[in-house]
C-alpha cells in the first residue's frame, strides 16, 4: 500500500517522531480522556467541545509545533466544529483537578510501555521506589486580562508541585495551584494523601516540616530531605561521626530525634556534608535527613541521593527550553495550568522515546542525547507526517498492550542515529568587559572595529 510506505519512509527518516506520535496515541486515546474528564471534572460538562480536542490543540502548542493556540485552531476549525471562543472558555475554565489527572493518566500508561522495552535507568535504591519532589513556579503572563492592564507587577497565574519518577523518568503526578503567592508548603498535605509503604521521598530544605516528614513515616514511606533549621523540633544525639566522602565534599553522621507538637517521637540521622565548595549562598555544609536504616542506605548513599536530585531540576530546564509549557499569553490560572500539565505529558512522551533508545543504545549513549534537539526534530517533523499519514491511521496504537507497543519504538530505535541528537555543553562562562555606556556615541562600525583589531595583531 502507498500508505505503508510513506509510514516506513517517515519512520527511516525521522524514526524519533514515530515513536513520539505512537507513544503520544497510546497515553492520549479520545476515548480514554475524555472517560477522564467525565470521571474527574466536578463542575464542568462536556456539550459539543471534547475535552480530548482541547488536549490535541494545546499539545501541538506546548511542542511547538504550532505557535500558538489560535494557530492551533484556525489549522483545525473545519474538524473542531466550535468557534475559537468556545475553546478558550474551556480551558480557562479547565479545573486544575482534571489537568492533573492527565498527568497522571499518561504516566500509568506509558510507565509499564517502558518496562517492557526494558528502557528504565538504574534502581537509585535496590528494593524501594525513589520519587523526588520539587516545585515550579509559573512564569508571568501578558497582562491582556482586564484585571491586568492597570497592573506594573508582574502577573503570576500560579505554581504546581510536581514528583518524578528517576528510574522512569517520568512525572508520575502534578499538585497544581491558581495562587501565585500560596505557599508551595500548603499543597503537603495532598502529597501525603498519595505517599505509599516502601517509597523514598527526596526533596529540597523547603519541604522539610514536622508535619511532612511525619506524614511520611506514618503511610510506610521514608525520606531524604535536606533540613531546613528553623521548621523542626530536633535533637541531636551522640557524636558527629566521619563516613567517608562523597563527590562534593567530605561525609558525616549523626543520629537524631525528631519530635512533633503532640509529643510524638521519629529517629533518624543526619548526614552532612562538609563541602568542598561553598554553595551560591555561601554555605559550606549542608545537613540531609533521613529515617532510612543504615543497612539500606549508609551515608555516602544517602548524600548521593540527594545531590541527584537536581534531575528533577534537569526535567524542569527541558521544560523551558525544549517544550513551551510556560504559554505567556494564557492570563487565566486554569488555563496556564492546563498548558503546564500538557507539557508535562509531552515530557513523558519525550520520556518514552528516551527510554527506548536507552534499551538499544545503553543507558550512557543516551545520558548525551540532547532533548532539545529531540524535541525540535519532533516539532519540525510532525506537521508534515500528520499531512501524509492521515490521523485515523495512527488509532491502532491506542488499544494496544504495553508489551506489543513497546517492541514497536525499540525497533525504531535502532534506527536513530544518536550523532544528530548529541548535546554540546558550553565551556566555562568568560567574565565579560565593562561595556560603555552608548549615551554619547550611538553606534560604531563593526567593520571598522574588526579592521583595528587586525591591524593590531
């Protein structure tokens, strides 16, 4: 058939974006999203415009492959059947609830699609599930809202907290909020509503309350979080011992007792380590707590865990410049929120193709693949694939097993050559000179500066 060998041109030629699409149809089937809307949306209905078309529009956006989401309309008004109105009164409206099951959704199926491609990085702990936690601000919009116009400030249309999964790398939940200024600290008691027996919880000195690490003991769970000095009550126990060293610095230990305001008690330790740089605050040690037994972590470990866990800062940066998760011109909470949440859909998706090249190519090969280079051949691909290979023919991803699905990507795998995707990190930043100011002189000739300095060597 003409259409099996378009397809098989596409997948020789940009095999990354198959995998994408492929991956991007099994975790975002209509059918199944919109099941999704309609069992977690608790205010909104669906009349004619499905939750699943908006998801479609805002996914080509957050990928860049449309600039915008009127962009996005406009290329598919005929399809949709609604006027554009009709679609930014959905999303600004879109209740953060139902933006995060999506997340949600796509990361518990395409977790097991990377399982049965064998694509999952290194256990960081043998035996217990690592989950690390950060949050994320998101940037000001424009101020286009009328609320805004008569504003200077800038205008924050909310924050999430957001927990990766480092052997999956995926994101396996997002806790957003409409109130730029609420307390990332406010969302804890939600993050505890969904902590398991056996998980590690790694996460910065801004998570680290009494109620937050108590939580977590009681639902089975442990942690790894760097204290904050001023949010607990603690008491330190014995001596500081010596435990060896670790890539930044000399380690130490020290057991202690945490106590909360009902007198009830946690042991644990506190690894710290003596730096052997100062941080960017000009601290030369940094104290992390644990309530991990030292039979399954010693400290040498535990300070390693934590000093990984700027992969979600790694995940975060792939955010801002690889996917356009961020939409300025989204005012309305909801709506940037929405986007946010799509974006970190098209990050698991991203997270898919990864993992597949990590089950032919080794995990090290792939650690130099660049994602912004793999999401711009996605972006610069896919308008023209989706033009060749009509939409209907990629439906026979969505209701395939995760075992059939996954054979498909490794396959593919084997045909991207990792050379055209290899990052290339700047050196060292070069201290810049004193600028003149440019109040008397208002331009200077390039050519002129270049043919002195020739002249002068």
């Amino acid at each position: 058939m003409v259409l099996d060998a378009i397809f098989e041109r596409f997948a020789e030629q940009s095999p990354v974006t198959v995998m994408a699409r492929a991956a991007l149809e099994h975790a975002l089937s209509p059918r199944a999203i919109d099941a999704l809307f309609e069992e977690v949306a608790e205010r909104q209905y669906t009349r004619t415009l499905l939750f699943s078309t908006v998801v479609d529009l805002m996914s080509t956006v957050v990928c860049k492959v449309r600039p915008a989401l009127h962009a996005a309309f406009q290329a598919n008004a005929e399809s949709i059947g609604v006027s554009l109105r009709a679609v930014y009164d959905k999303i600004d409206r879109l209740e953060p609830g139902v933006s995060a099951g999506l997340v949600r959704h796509t990361a518990r199926t395409l977790g097991p699609v990377i399982t049965a491609m064998g694509g999952e990085r290194v256990a960081w702990l043998p035996g217990y599930p690592v989950k690390i936690l950060d949050g994320n601000h998101l940037a000001g919009t424009e101020h286009r809202l009328k609320e805004l116009r008569t504003v200077g400030a800038g205008a924050l249309p909310g924050h999430a907290l957001v927990v990766l999964d480092p052997q999956a790398m995926l994101v396996t939940d997002v806790f957003p909020c409409e109130d730029g200024h609420a307390q990332e600290r406010s969302l804890l008691d939600r993050v505890l509503e969904t902590i398991r027996s056996g998980e590690v919880w790694i996460a910065d000195r801004n998570f680290c309350t009494t109620g937050f690490l108590f939580g977590i003991a009681r639902r089975g769970g442990h942690f790894v979080i760097r204290q904050h000095q001023s949010t607990l009550h603690i008491e330190l126990i014995g001596q500081r011992r010596a435990s060896g060293r670790a890539e930044t610095g000399s380690v130490f230990e020290q057991e202690v007792r945490l106590s909360d305001e009902d007198g009830e008690a946690l042991k644990g330790r506190r690894i710290t380590v003596a730096l052997d740089k100062p941080t960017r605050d000009g601290e030369d040690e940094i104290h992390i707590l644990t309530d991990l037994a030292a039979g399954v972590a010693d400290a040498v470990t535990i300070a390693e865990l934590y000093r990984k866990r700027w992969t979600v800062e790694s995940a975060f940066g792939e955010l801002a410049t690889c996917l356009d998760g961020e939409v300025n011109t989204l005012g309305y909470p909801k709506a940037a929120l929405f986007a946010f949440c799509v974006a970190l859909v098209a990050y698991n998706v991203l997270g898919v193709v990864k993992a597949a090249l990590r089950s032919v190519h080794g995990a090290g090969a792939v650690e130099v693949v660049s994602g912004y280079y793999l999401a711009d051949e996605i972006a610069g691909t896919h308008r023209g694939m989706m033009i060749a290979i009509p939409e209907d023919e990629w439906t026979v991803f969505a209701d395939l097993s995760a075992s059939a699905l996954g054979g498909m990507p490794k396959g593919l795998a084997a045909k991207v050559r990792l050379s055209t995707l290899r990052k290339h990190p700047r050196g060292p930043k070069r201290l810049q000179p004193k600028r003149e100011s440019g109040a008397k002189i208002k331009h200077v000739s390039t050519a002129r500066l270049l043919r002195s300095r020739k002249m002068r060597t």
